[in-house]
C-alpha cells in the first residue's frame, strides 16, 4: 500500500524521469523496476554475508564475484555522478541481463530479449539512485507496491485488469491454504508474482531446515513454481521478484492461460490467483474444455473452470472472484457453481467488502476456497463477512485497527467450532441441502 511518505517519494521520482526525458510511463516503471531489482541483489547478497558471518560459513552462491564488487549498489552509489554512470549503463545493466545466460530460464529469455537500459544523463540516474535508496524495503513487497502505484498513475490500472492484489489478501490466503513443500503451486494470471513470492515466504519460514536437503532445494528452486502472463513487462518483473527471494528458476512463461495453447491438466497440486474480471473472449479462441464446463465468454468464469482442470485429485485452490459470479443468473453462473459444488469440494466463500481494492477499483470480491475431487464431497460451505481488513475503506486506504483477517484464518483452521453458530453470526455454516435449493446461490446475504 503506497501512501504517505513513499508516496511523495515516488512522485517525485516519478518527476525526475519525466523531467529527465523519459516521457513514456511503461519505460519508466520499467527503469525503476531494474534499479530495484539491482539494489534487491545487493541487498541479498549483504544477507547472505551477515548469515555466513553469523554461523560462521562459507559464503553459498554469492550473487558478486571477487572482482565484481563494484558492480553493488553499496558501493556504486558513492561515485561521482559521470563514474556511476559509466558503471551502470555500461556494466551493472549487462549484469543483470546476462545473470542467467545461457540457460532456459524465463528469467534470461525476459530479460536477454526485452531489456534495455534507457536513463540517458548521469544526472537522472544520481536523482534515482538517491531516491530508491531511501525507500523502506523492510517487510513489504516494495516492488509489487511501486509497480501497483505506477500503473494508477497511467490510468491502466483496473481497467484491463492489471491492479495487484493488495499485500495483506494474498498473505491471508496464503496462510489459509499452508502451502508446503510437496506442492506444485500455480498463479495462472501472475501480475507481478505476488502470491507466488509469498508462497515462497512461507514455505522458507515453515520449512527452513528441511530446505537444506538438496531434493527440497531444488525442488523449491526450480520445480515448485509456475506462473503464467501475457504482459511481458510483468513477466520480467515476476521473473525478478522471484529471484530476489531465493527462487532463481521459476517457471514463469508467457501464455494465455485460457486458450487452446495451453493443454496442462491435473498437474499441480496449488492454485493461487486473482484473475482478471474484466474483458470478454472469443469462443473460438478460448479452449474448448473450459466452454464445455461453462459456456461462456467472460474471463472470470472460464478461469474457475481453468483453474479445476489445472488441479490434481486433492488439489487446492483459493481464489478471488468478482460478487457477481456468486449469484449471476446465466447458465454459465449456475453451471460452475454447480461444478464447484456438487463435483469438487467447495469449503469456504469469504466475502470481501468492496473497499479492498480501492483506489483502482471498487468491485466487490469474494475468496473461494475449494479441493478438487471430481467426485464431490461437499457436505457444509463455510461463510465469513469480512467487515474490515485493516485498512480504511475509501481510496486513502489509511491503516486502521478493526481487522478481521486474523480471525478468518484462527476460525478457518477450526471449522468443527463453526458447525453451531447462528446466522447472525460474522461465519456461520451452510449445508449443501439448502445451497441446492437455493439454485447453488452462494452470496453470503442469502443466508444469513
């Protein structure tokens, strides 16, 4: 969430290009993103120096060499204006871009084509630098947040789709779905790898010891990961978010995750997303085995039926969908609801007030949360208004002290308490009995 002091520094910086000569906003957020990421490799590699200082090691894998030190932020920036820009324009930026060279890496293929360095005056590089050098990386997704900010300021946001998940709903989700380290986790529609990014997190703080096992290692660096988008800015920007938290190989490709190209089923064992709501496809370009669950040329729809296919027998997903597709009246509504409910297993519908996503957009959303069986299964749906999520509802978004999100979690992983609350109640279950009866409805208001 961008406000407050970050904003102001981020509008300046924003001032700075456009002063500077770079009109366009896309080249712009796309200089900032490369000099985050170049500040983000620094910044791994001074961890990885206090760890092996700490436990008294050998330094693993550092991302600088020997004579490659000049190359850090920590020690770039202290030149002289015309030095660091002969340094960066002609030395970090051919780093960054060949990190990977050679090697069938969504990262090198992203950024060996497409990168291009274009800050033309040590002057505006000076100005960044300092500038990225004050921003407070602690405990936040400070790229996802930027480009999230970046995007609103050329109106794209919200209207194509392309608004992030805020931070704090993708860790709530996360944790409700505890990913671990046999999963085969996928976004279909990744943005900036967001939630991918703190699947990582988790699985790093919950599994640490056992990442040091060479099979869970690899796995977790090259395996575990997938995402797919058609926004080959943010493909570089997943590609090296993923690498600043310790996964170097993700499986990270540019593909339309609806259409006939792509032909996965029941392969992972994890979905994670927040599709695009908005747009309306061809019938002739969407795959034919998603317009056989639900006829349909809304986006929204056909990645529910995308994501059930994608999933393993016993697979997970934990999604986030506009409010109309819990009571739509169309076929294609009633038709995945139905598959949701009575061949999968649908467990939680957490409603979600429509502030969220403010300032970019207004809509309101719900998670569903559900495991694939092909076979049914669904006995009780759990509901859950969430009233507050920590944040001011309005397009501020001002950090506020009634927050639900922790009591979603604590009441989701003791769902055998929830059998006897009343409807008046902020969760309450539902029996499938009455769902059905109910045309597969699965708005909160029409039960409580």
């Amino acid at each position: 969430m961008v406000t407050g002091e970050l904003k102001q520094k981020l509008d300046a910086l924003w001032e700075s290009f456009w002063t500077g000569g770079i009109t366009n906003p896309l080249s712009v957020i796309e200089q900032i993103t490369y000099l985050l990421f170049i500040k983000g490799l620094d910044d791994l590699q001074i961890q990885k120096e206090k760890d092996a200082n700490t436990f008294n090691i050998k330094l693993e894998n550092p991302v600088f060499g020997p004579n490659q030190q000049h190359l850090r932020w920590s020690n770039f920036k202290h030149k002289s204006p015309e030095e660091m820009y002969e340094i960066v324009s002609k030395e970090v930026f051919p780093f960054i871009k060949n990190l990977q060279r050679g090697q069938d890496t969504a990262y090198s293929k992203f950024m060996g084509e497409d990168a291009i360095f274009l800050i033309p005056t040590p002057r505006l590089l000076v100005r960044a630098v300092e500038a990225i050098d004050q921003l407070d990386m602690k405990d936040r997704d400070t790229k996802g947040d930027i480009y999230e900010y970046l995007l609103s300021k050329i109106q794209t946001s919200g209207t194509n789709g392309q608004f992030r998940t805020p931070i704090h709903i993708v860790r709530m989700m996360v944790e409700l779905m505890e990913p671990n380290l046999d999963d085969l986790i996928i976004d279909p529609a990744m943005g900036t790898a967001g939630f991918l990014v703190e699947c990582a997190k988790y699985v790093k703080m919950h599994y640490r010891q056992e990442l040091y096992k060479k099979s869970h290692k690899e796995h977790f660096e090259r395996v575990m990961f997938t995402g797919n988008e058609l926004d080959r800015t943010m493909l570089r920007i997943g590609a090296m978010n993923m690498i600043l938290h310790d996964v170097p190989y993700p499986n990270i490709r540019y593909l339309d995750s609806l259409s006939s190209n792509n032909d996965e089923r029941e392969k992972y064992t994890l979905v994670l997303a927040n599709p695009p709501f908005t747009g309306s496809l061809d019938y002739d370009i969407v795959s034919s085995d998603l317009l056989a669950v639900a006829k349909t040329k809304k986006t929204e729809l056909l990645f529910l039926a995308l994501f059930i296919r994608l999933l393993q027998p016993g697979g997970r997903g934990a999604v986030i969908v506009p409010d109309g597709v819990l009571f739509g009246a169309s076929k294609a509504h009633l038709d995945i609801r139905k598959e949701l409910v009575e061949n999968q297993r649908l467990q939680a519908v957490i409603s979600m007030p429509s502030g969220v996503f403010k300032p970019y957009a207004g809509v309101s959303t719900a998670i569903l949360i559900f495991t694939k069986t092909g076979a049914g299964g669904t006995d009780k749906v759990w509901f859950y208004d969430m009233k507050a999520d920590g944040y001011s509802l309005d397009d501020k978004r001002e950090p506020i002290e009634e927050n639900d999100i922790p009591d979603i979690i604590e009441r989701f992983n003791n769902l055998d308490k929830e059998v006897d609350r009343k409807r008046t109640d902020q969760s309450f279950m539902v029996d499938v009995e009455e769902i059905r009866e109910n045309d597969y409805d699965l708005s909160i208001n029409r039960y409580k």
